[in-house]
C-alpha cells in the first residue's frame, strides 16, 4: 500500500502544472491589467568603442549593441549600462513604423548596470506609454520577456522566476538583487537587455542569459527604483556599500572556538580601508549576529518580507540609502555590541587598481616614446580571460593587494611599452615595469610623472624603476627636440592626456 | 635484393670499423627511476625506465647526464659488443650542470675500454660526430653534424641554469642523452637537449668541454657543490644618453647593474645603477661581453669557472668615480626553491587530514595552483626579499576528507602564517607546532579569510581512520 503513495502524489503535481501552463489568463492582475505594447518598448542600437589600454591614445575598433529600452517615464529610456558602456552613437528605433533618432546618456551607473536615456528627436515618443515598475514579485511568479520580431511585433516568451537571491552583476565585486527566471530565450537582437514584464508592469531588465541552463538574470524592479531615485540627486556617488568581506560561520570548531553561543552569525575576513565600516570601527574577526535587528543565518542571509532568505547586503546595499543607517549586532571578544554605520558609497578617487574605467579616457604620459598609464583591472584584462596568470604578475599583484599597500602609495604608474626612437636606442624589450621615482620627485599618478618630466637632472629624464633594470635615462633636450617627429611617425594625437576625461556622452 | 642487402651491410660495417674505437668506450645505460608523487608526498612514486649514453672516461668513471640517473633506483650499464649487463651506482651528480658520474660495482667491466680524452672548445662550423643510443634501434647509432652556435644557453633539467652551450646541427634525439661529441678523436661535448621537430630543426645541445671539466674538477674533493653566482642582472648601456648620465665616454664598455639579489654574493657590495667595466681584467662591452680564452662569451663565464669561496674583481663606476671591488663568490640559496629538484623525497605533515606541504618547483609542476599570493611569493621569492620572512613557503596543499576538516576546502594552497601564535618558516615549524600539545590549533593563513581551527582531542580521534582510508603509512617527512 504504502509504495504506491509517492507515485499518486507525483501524478497529481504533474496534472496541476500542465493545467497551469494551458490555461494562461489564471494570474488575477493579469485579466485586468492590459499587455504591454509596442507603445511601450523600442529598440536601442549602440556602437562602442573602448580605449586600446596599451595604446591609451586609441580606440579598439567599434562593436555594436542591441537591446531593448523601457519608457520609464518623462522622456527617459531604461537600458543596462553594458548596453551602452563606451558608446559613441546610440540610435533609437520604433519597429513599428521604423522611426529613428538618435539618443544621449542622461544616468549611467556601472554598480547597478543601468542607464538611462533621452532622444535627441523630442518628438520621438510622441504617442508612447510610460512603463511602471511592478509591486511585489515573488519566487514563483510569472514573468514575460519581451523581444521584437523583424516584422515589429512583439515576441513574448514567459517563465517563472525560480529564485531571488544577491548574485553577482557586471561590475567585480559588485553583488546585487537578481531575479532568475526560468525560460527557452531566442536570441534575436545583438545583446540580451530586454525587458521584463508582469501583469503590464516592468519587472525588470534582462542583464544575461545561461542559454545552457535557460535562465535569464533580471535586474528587478528594486535596483531600479533605487536607480531612478538616484538620478534626481546631483551628488550620487553610487550605492552604499558596507565594505567588509565575511566568512560563512558554518564550522562548529570554529564557533566553539570563539565563544559563538548564538545561533548564525558570520566571520569578518577583511574590512576595506576608508569604507562605510571602517569608520564605523569593524574589524576583522568581528562576527555579525544581526543587521537592524534581523538575526543572519551562519552563511549572512536574513528573511526579507518580500524575498525571503537573502544576504543582509540587500539592506545595507539597496534597502538603506546613502546618507543612510544600519545597527549591526556584533560579538567581539567575547562580548555582543551595537555597532551604528553611517552608510556611504565606495570612495572611488583613493582606490589603487580601479576594477573598471567606464567611458572616461584613461590618462597617459609618452616621454620620448616611453609610454606610461596608470595601472587598472581593465588594464591588466588586455592579457585575456586568463589575465591572472598571463598578465605580468607584478601588476597583478598589485592589483590583487591593493588594499594592503600603503595609504599615500597612489595610482600604480606603469610604463606599458616603448615606441622606439633614436632616444630609446638599448631599452626596446623593457615593459610592463612600475616607475617609481623621476628625476628624483615620486610618482604617483601620470599628473606626477608630466610634473617631473618639467624638470630634468642636469639635462637628463632620470626614470628610477620599481625593479630590474631600475634606472634609465633619457636626454631631455633630445627628447623634446624628437618630439613632433615621433608624434607624426606613430600618428600620435597628442603625447599626454593628463586627466580622465569622459568621452563624447556626457 | 641479395645486392642490395650486401651493398647496405657493407656501408654499416665501414662506418662502424671507424668507430670502432670509440665504441670500445661507449656505454649503454639503462635506468629505473622513481619520480616522487608531490600530490600525493607519502607514496614512493611511479617507477619508470629510460635509456641513455655514457663513456668511460679516466678513474673507471663513466660520464653521462644527471638526468639519465636522476631518481634512479637501479642502473645497469652495458658496452657495445658486450651483451652483458653490469649494476652500475650514480658516484656523483650535479644537477646545475646536469652531469653525473657512475661507478661500476664489477671493475671487470672496463677491461678492454679505452678512456676518452678531452677536447677544447672546436670551431664554429667544423664538423663534430654525436655518439648514443637514440630511439630507431638498439645498437649504437653515430649522427654527424657541425658546430652552429656556441653560447649560454638555459639547461633545461634544471630549468634555472644558464652555463655555456654548443648547439650543433646533428641530429640528437631521446637516447643520445649523455654520449660523447667527438672531433679528432676527442670528447668536445656531451649531448643532452634539443627541440623537438615542431619547434625548431636540426637543433640540438652538447655540454661543452669546460663545463665538464669544472664538474671534474668540482668532483676531486669527494663531493659535488652547486655552481657559484654573482646574483646580478645586468642592462645593455647603447643609450647614448644613459651613457653620459653616467659618466661613460662614448666607447661602447661597460653594462648597468638592474637588479642586484638579496642573499646573493653581491648583495651589499654591488647596487643597481653601478656599471661594470671589467671583470678579472677583462673589458666588459656594452652588451655584457668579454673577450675571454675562447672567444667572445658573457661576462658571467669567468664566473662559471670559479668555485665557493673564490673571488671575483670588479672595476665599477659609481657616482662617476671607478672603483675596485672584489666580490667573494657564494651560493644564492633562495634561486634554489625555483630550480627542478632531484633525488629528493617529498617533505609534508598531515594533521587532522590537512596535509602541509613547502612549495617548490616540483610542487608547482604537479599542483598548479592558482591562488595568488602563493604564485606572487614563489616568482618573487629572491627579487622581493621574500625569502627574509619565509625559508620556505609552506601550504596547506590538500585536504583529505574527513569529518573534522569538512569546513577547510576554501583555504587550499594558502600560504600559512601562524598556528598558535607561531610564525611558519619552515615545514619543521608546522611539524612542531601540532607536536605541542594544545586544546585548539588556530591556523592563520596568509589569505583573507577565518583561521582554521581544529580541536585536538577531536583530531586525534579521527587520525587513525583518516590514515587508513588514504594509504598513508606516516604522519609526516621532514627529511628530502
């Protein structure tokens, strides 16, 4: 008798999930709410084009991009950051009539993959229907993806979001709300930013597709709001961020160890200098119990009221605005304290390495065909998928350890090839290597290294490396004199871009 | 058919009456090693055999690389025309130059050999016949060829090695490993290393005569010790312009110190920025060259030439002003860690089923981590002084699963810093801190994260099992 039981049981669940996936209209929202149309959606066409970081005064050649935007309201278009990252010419379509215009980036914020967009044509939209965001999604819920077929219909392909959890965006280090949703995706446009909708809402934009897992990560609705929230104020910085790294507490020795008593719980591994909670005083070894009052579980999730289990960085990073508050219940040495963060974003001006470049031109210094940029992530990425093993590992070090350099060290000034010349006659095989010191003052960004270069040692550019071969020298006079010529011959634009400038978009 | 096979018969038995007395002292060497497992250090390691070449040279010795008897467990040599095997033991082994000498238990063996003589260094383009047994057959196979190149050249069975090299155009293939060059009737080389077809062609490498014979020389007081090194790396000085930065008339002399290692011989007595301008009395160019006994070589091969101990004059230019130093010449341990090791057993401790490795070459080529601040240590290990805080890198290398390591998975391949309180230097240091009995041992990585922790009592009941589930006879080896 009791053998047959799980089979009954597996029949019956099988039975109620084909009726659900028949019988479409069953959502209540759904039978009032109306669809969304074209009058809502277009498409964006984006050609990028990003900076050669061993030849800073160029561009790699252009890529397209292709995706969707949402209407969000007041004229503003709704696209991922990825979509638009480094662009130099954006164009709106209407694939009904085939319109066209051409767009600006009015917000863009790499942490949150989004930007938003305006049409240069301001009688573009005339006629389109802003988009809301919808209220409440949970795991379980449908959700649509819109696409356009080449005809301009719209291609509706639906699923059910599978799970809500803090999973990684674009950006390194950058871990965010993600709705996953469970679908067959086709790819018909250039890129997967495409909207998602339920009940006539948006739920969210479409940031990448596993086509070999079918499913789609969605940037959702609260990412968003906190977006658009953060285009009306003038000083946004980005999210907040707590800036600790932690250790899940799941080891009973290790517990036992520090007196954990209480249930849940976990480690402080690393806290980031000048962050959020640095000021606050964490420290490593702290074990946070609880985030405004909510306990965390042994890995850091707490239950939202809207997700469920989920990590405390969705109040910390999302929930709590910059400017913002969060209590957290530590135990330190034994003894449980109440520690308050003032939350504040990332202070971007004092990382080392920076982890990405948006559009901004990097800087570089050329002094008599040694070139010099300053080190970054992006740089290091030129050498490939497997940057971390192929790319000098000096500089990956620096990258990697960045947090553990001194607080006066500055940007990493690398000198990344030499175009030669007469002048550098001897010195052809020398790359990559980190220049500390010209002619005799600290180098510490590229506005350093121009400074100094103004100022050379009874006629010599004197370059102190960071390692072998340590020293090189370079005659002033004729470096100056050979200038216009190695300009010409390597058709240099220009031998300095001293501060980041950001490019075409404003 | 007949004629054809008589024509073929008779053309090899011109070609080997010629030979015929280098054959007398030519030896056939058949190894069975045991290369030891560094991902597993408490097995003894796969056996393997090879074959290789070698000559009888004066002493009853017989001359072959180190790496046709490195890990050897068994050797047998045998003569050409002599089917008998005779048991032969390595005498001694440098493994910086990969030369070896064997002795044979059974002195019978060399009656009727001939011991070989030395050459010089021969010419560029003339012409040089290898001897060996390379892949194709089993008798004795002769290529012939001529000298194409002579130059410092990396010797690849140590991989850290630079010494002088000729590289010759006759064929060398696996089996020649180890028999003698000749050129009018004399050994100008033993060859050990080439390309292979898809890199480069008709490319190969003899050790040439006085790299042997300074391994001779070496050998004479019973022992083998490791070539000496300045420890420097030097820069071209072409630049116009960094030539009147320092001083230097326009007269294409003297290179620029770029690096000088710590826990070298020059280190305190050299600085980067110094120039050479000779070295024993001879002109060094602004390339690093010199014009030395036997052409133009490296400045460093009047180091190569020298032992522990002995003394190398400098004339240097710093700040303008020459000067005369004299640089005692001294082994640069920490380049050890990056060299191929040989004839070592693999050192680790295992405690609670965490097993501690040092990290050295050998551990590398079989684990390949990828966490970085173990890659950053070892490549830097000399340049950055690393070795100043660590003797040794020592990681935790696996994890063999048990219940009281199962949360310990994410700290593979940290490097560790402390257990108790006590700095890691050495694998020793590991060995004795868990040797010190404690109710917990909280073990400080040099990576971000929580210490391990383990409690004793509950590690000491687990070690029986964990010991017999993975095959492991002892705990730990702290010897090589």
């Amino acid at each position: 008798m009791n053998p047959l039981l799980p089979i009954v049981i597996l029949l019956f669940f099988i039975q109620a999930s084909v009726l659900g996936g028949t019988f479409q209209p069953r959502f209540k929202n759904q039978t009032t709410a109306p669809e969304v149309t074209s009058k809502s959606i277009l498409r964006v066409n984006s050609t990028n084009q990003v900076y050669d970081l061993g030849s800073p005064w160029q561009k790699k050649p252009p890529t397209g991009r292709r995706g969707l935007g949402v209407l969000v309201g007041d004229g503003s278009i709704l696209v991922t950051a990825d979509l638009v990252a480094n662009s130099n010419f954006i164009e709106l379509e209407l694939p009904a009539n085939a319109k066209k215009s051409t767009a600006t980036i009015q917000h863009i914020d790499y942490e949150s993959n989004l930007a938003l967009l305006r049409a240069t044509d301001p009688e573009f939209l005339a006629g389109m229907i802003p988009l809301k965001l919808a209220e409440k999604i949970s795991i379980g819920d449908s959700a649509t993806v819109l696409q356009f077929e080449p005809n301009g219909e719209i291609a509706r392909t639906t699923g059910r979001i599978s799970s809500i959890s803090i999973a990684p965006y674009p950006l390194e280090n950058v871990g965010l709300l993600v709705f996953k949703i469970s679908m067959p995706l086709q790819q018909r446009d250039g890129s997967f930013t495409l909207p998602a909708v339920h009940g006539g809402r948006l739920v969210g934009l479409l940031m990448r597709y596993d086509s070999r897992n079918q499913t789609a990560d969605i940037i959702p609705m609260p990412i968003i709001s906190r977006f658009l929230a953060s285009t009306t104020q003038p000083d946004f910085k980005g999210f907040p961020r707590l800036g600790v790294s932690f250790a899940p507490l799941r080891d009973p020795q290790l517990r036992r160890f520090i007196g954990l008593t209480e249930p849940g719980g976990i480690y402080v591994t690393k806290v980031t200098p000048k962050s959020s909670a640095a000021s606050a005083g964490l420290r490593e070894g702290d074990v946070i119990l609880a985030v405004n009052g909510l306990p965390l579980d042994q890995d850091g999730n707490y239950e939202d009221a809207d997700y469920g289990r989920i990590l405390f960085s969705h109040i910390t990073g999302t929930l709590t605005p910059a400017g913002g508050k969060v209590v957290l219940k530590i135990l330190r040495s034994g003894k449980i304290e109440e520690v308050p963060v003032a939350m504040k974003p990332l202070d971007r001006s004092s990382v080392v390495s920076p982890s990405f470049l948006s559009d901004a031109a990097p800087p570089y210094f050329i002094l008599g065909g040694m070139v010099f940029v300053e080190l970054s992530r992006p740089y290091l990425q030129e050498w490939g998928a497997e940057w971390t093993k192929n790319a000098p590992q000096r500089l990956v070090n620096y990258d990697a350890f960045q947090d553990e350099l001194p607080a006066d060290r500055g940007k990493i000034v690398v000198l990344a090839q030499i175009l030669p010349t007469p002048d550098t006659i001897g010195y052809e095989n020398i790359e990559n290597v980190v220049i500390k010191e010209l002619n005799g003052r600290p180098v510490k960004s590229i506005a350093d290294l121009a400074e100094a270069a103004k100022h050379p040692v009874e006629g010599f550019q004197k370059i102190k490396l960071e390692e072998d071969p340590t020293w090189l020298f370079l005659d002033a006079a004729s470096i100056e004199a050979n200038r216009t010529q190695l300009m010409e011959h390597y058709e240099l634009p220009a031998t300095e871009r001293l501060n980041p400038a950001t490019s075409g978009q404003p | 058919m007949s004629r054809l096979l008589s024509i073929v018969l008779a053309l090899s038995f011109s070609s080997l009456l010629k030979a015929a007395p280098i054959a007398e002292s030519l030896v056939r060497i058949e190894a069975t090693s045991q290369e030891p497992d560094y991902k597993s250090p408490w097995s003894p390691g796969t056996v393997l055999s090879g074959v290789g070449a070698g000559f009888v040279i004066d002493g009853d010795r017989v001359m072959t690389n180190a790496h046709v008897v490195s890990n050897a467990r068994f050797l047998t040599v045998s003569k050409e025309g002599d089917p008998k095997p005779y048991t032969a033991r390595v005498l001694h082994i440098a493994h910086d130059c990969d030369l070896a000498l064997l002795k044979v238990d059974k002195a019978e063996f060399f009656n009727g050999t001939t011991p070989l003589e030395f050459g010089g260094l021969p010419e560029i383009e003339s012409v040089v016949s290898v001897y060996g047994y390379p892949i194709g057959g089993k008798r004795l196979s002769v290529t012939r060829g001529i000298v194409s190149r002579i130059d410092f050249q990396t010797y690849s069975h140590s991989a850290m090695d630079s010494h002088l090299t000729i590289q010759i155009d006759a064929a060398i293939n696996p089996g020649n490993s180890g028999g003698p060059v000749m050129q009018d009737g004399k050994v100008v080389g033993v060859a050990f290393q080439g390309y292979s077809g898809d890199v480069a062609q008709n490319v190969g490498y003899m050790i040439p005569v006085p790299v042997v014979e300074r391994f001779l020389k070496d050998v004479e007081d019973g022992k083998y010790d490791r070539y000496i090194d300045l420890a420097i790396s030097y820069q071209n000085l072409f630049n116009p312009a960094a030539r009147r930065a320092l001083g230097l008339e326009d007269d294409d002399r003297g290179v620029m110190l770029g690096a000088v290692y710590g826990g070298g011989s020059s280190d305190g007595i050299l600085k980067p920025g110094d120039v050479l301008l000779e070295i024993d009395g001879y002109p060094i160019a602004s390339d690093g060259s010199i014009r030395f006994k036997n052409g133009v070589v490296p400045l460093t091969e009047v180091v190569e030439r020298k032992f522990r101990g002995d003394k190398v004059h400098l004339v240097i230019l710093r700040d303008r002003k020459k000067q005369t130093v004299a640089v005692p010449l001294d082994d640069p341990w920490p380049f050890t860690l990056q060299s191929n090791a040989y004839d070592e057993k693999p050192r680790f401790v295992i405690y609670g089923g965490l097993v501690f490795q040092p990290v050295d070459r050998n551990f590398l080529a079989e684990h390949d981590p990828s966490n970085q601040r173990l890659n950053y240590s070892y490549d830097f290990f000399v340049e950055d002084g690393i070795y100043r805080d660590r003797k040794e890198l020592v990681v935790l290398s696996n994890i063999l699963p048990d219940p009281v390591n199962a949360h310990t998975g994410d700290f593979r391949y940290s490097l560790i810093n402390e257990i108790n309180g006590r700095r890691i230097q050495t694998l020793q240091d590991v060995a004795q801190a868990f040797a010190k009995p404690e109710e917990y041992y909280v073990i400080k990585t040099a990576d971000v994260g929580p210490p391990i922790v383990l409690e004793r009592k509950a590690v000491l009941a687990a070690t029986e099992n964990i010991l017999k589930r993975y095959g492991i006879a002892s705990e730990q080896n702290l010897e090589k």
